[in-house]
C-alpha cells in the first residue's frame, strides 16, 4: 500500500469484524451472558444461537464487500490485472472473505451469502447492516483523516467555515 494510513485503515477493519463476529456473534452464549440471560431459557435457543451465527457471516460477508470496493485498484495492483469478471472478482471476494473470517472455516463460502440476501425476511436487515458497516467506517476515515479524500473534504470544510466567519 502506498499509503500507511490506510494500511492502518485496513488492518484496523480486519481487527474490528474479526473481533465483532467472533467475540460477538460466532459465540451466542456470550451475547446472553452480557444481558444476564442463559441461552435455555430463551423461547427459541436453537434459532437464536443459528441466527446469531448466520449475523455472523453476513457481517463478514459485507466488510468483504466495503473492502473489496474500497482497495479494488490497490488489488489490481496487487493482482497485476483488471478485476472485471466477475469470475475474478469473485475469487478475490472469497479470499478476502475466507482471511476475514475469524476461525479457519471452509464450510461457508462468500458466494453463499447471495442467497441470505435473496431472502425476503433478510434483504432489509442485510441492507441495514450493510448502511451500518458503510456509515461506521466512512466515519471513522473522515475523523481520523485516514485518507486524501477525507483530508481534501475536511479542508474543504474548513475553508467555508473560515469564510463564513470574515463575511
């Protein structure tokens, strides 16, 4: 990468779905130790603990794809091509996915996250997610001032801020 900050970037987002889905989310009993519940005693255990995992995934799935948008000419670089079929780019998808995982699992694959969100009961909430994890890291590249375009617009910014203030 050309650029420290945004290796720092990525790294960071490596360690936070790595941490979120797999302190969180691959580990129900931990989400119900934290409101002091026993995973028994909820009306569904079986379906919570599947959907617990299945949030998991998604949420893996999703930072693959933010990622894979957002470092897509460092991969070509990287790759030494264009990523244009979508052969290729689903290759690379499954790459990032599988390093993104946060155990060595070959049982859920990326391409397998198409028909979660083919699912009507999870297009919304797949797509509310997808707006969180979007949002979340726009924000935290915009503070922190990760990359040009987040300095170029806070500059940008700050200049109508100064010119406000002399006119």
């Amino acid at each position: 990468m050309k650029d420290v900050r945004d290796k720092r970037f990525l790294i960071g987002s490596f360690l936070l779905i790595k941490v979120m889905a797999g302190k969180l989310f691959f580990k129900p009993y931990k989400l119900t130790s934290f409101f002091q519940k026993a995973k028994s005693s909820l009306q569904q255990p079986l379906t919570f603990k599947e959907n617990c995992v299945c949030f998991g995934y998604t949420l893996v799935a999703l930072f693959t794809d933010f990622l894979f948008g957002l470092y897509r000419e460092e991969l070509e670089r990287l790759y030494g091509q264009m990523l244009t079929t979508k052969d290729k780019i689903a290759e690379v998808k499954q790459k990032m996915f599988a390093d993104l995982m946060p155990i060595s699992d070959d049982y859920v694959l990326y391409k397998d996250f198409a028909s979660v969100v083919g699912r009507n009961e999870w297009s919304t909430l797949v797509q509310s997610i997808h707006s969180l994890v979007v949002n979340a890291l726009e924000a935290v590249k915009q503070h922190r001032h990760l990359t040009d375009l987040g300095l170029q617009r806070r500059v940008k910014e700050d200049l109508k801020e100064l010119i406000q203030v002399r006119t």
